[in-house]
C-alpha cells in the first residue's frame, strides 16, 4: 500500500467481525458479528469520518508532509459491517480527491457483506478492493474463517466475488495447524487445487499470498514456509492468474 492512513470504522473497545478467524491476530470474535446488533453509537458516523480526514490531510498538507500513498480501510474487525459504510466511502471518494487526489482508497474486507448492494456498489467505487478467500474447500473455509452466519456457503462467496469483473484483489493465508483436536492445512494439493479453481472463476486483479505473521486466535498455527508459498504461487501463475508472495 506504500505510505497508509489506516482507517477504524469499528468501535473502539473491542473487535466487531463476522467471522472468527483462527489466525487472527485481534483475538477471537465474542458475539455481535451482525451490525445491527450494535447500538448505533458504537459507530463514527460518515459526517465524523469525513471530518477526522479532512483534518488530517489538510494538517499534512500545510506542514509539507509527505501524503499518503493510500488510505486504508481496516481496524479491528470487519469494516463494511459500519451500517452507512456506503456513505463513508461516498465521503472519502470526495475528501481524496479534494485533497489527495494521488492516494488509493483501498479497502480489506473479509467478504461477508457482499450480499448488501449497498456495500457492493460501494466496494465498486474504491480503487483497492481486498476481498478474502483462505482456501478452496467449503470445510477448511469453516475451520479457518469460522463464519458466524450459519448460512455462510463458499460457493455463493465465489459467485459474489465473480461478480466485480475482475476488480477484486483477493488475499489469501496459508497455514497449518491443529485446532480443538482437528488438523487444519490449507496447502494440501486438493486444497490448492480447489483455491485455483474458484480464482479462475473470479479472475482476481492478482493474489495476495501471505503467512501468518503475528499472534494468532488459536494455539499452534504454524507459519508455512517461504518455499511452499512460492510453489503455490506458480501453479496458481500457471493456471493465469497473478500472484503477489507477502513474506
Ligand atoms: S476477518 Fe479479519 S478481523 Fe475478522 S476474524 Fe478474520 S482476520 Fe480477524
């Protein structure tokens, strides 16, 4: 992302995602995946969002700093889960281009929302547009994301991220580990195999392919080595679809 003004749309106090990631280096998810679960004061409102940008692009302007090259919508859970997150990117779009008209708006999204017009058409409109996908078989999928909404299906995920025409950056983790008992490898050929096939079907701009990093939720993931992420990046090269390794 070169130079990142990170973006928090999510409550402070503590983690809001909709899925439960067993890598995720916030902790695991306690309840309230659902926004309207939230009271609505959890939430910065657009106009608050708007104004905390405007600020600090003009405060960088006037004192001749270097201004970023994107800004960066992430936080400590999952960001489209904002209930007016279409009309914050509406009011970034502006605020960017007034005063930064050079920096991406890039977005990291665990996919989940895709459902919501809302949230797509604004997806749509963001020049970095970082959708999810941990791997190709619909089990790993539950083992890794842990979904909250029971009717999560990976198929219907592929179709929604098909759906952007290619202006999707998809950004995958690979690991193993053992978890509740249960062996967890998201690198196994038939896993690879499967990945390959749903990016294929959704003709991604290219690939992030990374390791875990950090902490993790869980206990005893393994960080995969380089090497493996290499060889998994060429057979998704092979099958034409471009790879970024992150190590
Ligand atoms: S989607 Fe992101 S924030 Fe949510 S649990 Fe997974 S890693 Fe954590």
């Amino acid at each position: 992302m070169g130079s990142s003004l990170g973006v928090n749309l999510l409550p402070l106090n503590r983690k809001r995602c909709s899925f439960n990631c067993i890598y995720c280096e916030c902790g695991w998810t306690n309840g309230g995946g659902d926004a309207s679960s939230f009271s609505d004061d959890s939430f910065p409102t657009p106009e608050e969002v708007e104004a905390a940008l405007d600020e600090k692009l003009t405060k960088m302007q006037q004192g001749n700093k270097r201004m970023p090259d994107s800004i960066t919508f992430a936080g400590n859970g999952e960001p489209t889960l904002h209930p007016q997150f279409a009309e914050v990117i509406n009011r970034t779009v502006k605020v960017r281009n007034r005063l930064a008209p050079d920096a991406n708006i890039v977005v990291l999204s665990n996919g989940s929302t895709l459902n919501n017009p809302d949230v797509f058409n604004a997806l749509e409109k963001v020049n970095q547009n970082i959708q999810k996908l941990d791997g190709g078989l619909p089990e790993t999928i539950q083992w890794i994301n842990q979904p909250l909404n029971p009717s999560f299906d990976l198929i219907q995920q592929v179709e929604y991220l098909s759906r952007f025409n290619g202006k999707v950056i998809i950004q995958t983790l690979f690991l193993k580990g053992v978890v509740d008992g249960i062996t967890i490898d998201n690198t196994t050929d038939q896993e690879v195999e499967a990945w390959i096939e749903h990016l294929k079907r959704i003709k991604p701009q290219f690939v992030m392919i990374y390791p875990v990093d950090r902490g993790t939720a869980a206990d005893h993931i393994m960080k995969v080595p380089e090497e493996v992420l290499r060889q998994i990046a060429d057979r998704a090269e092979k099958a034409g679809i471009s790879t970024r390794v992150y190590y």
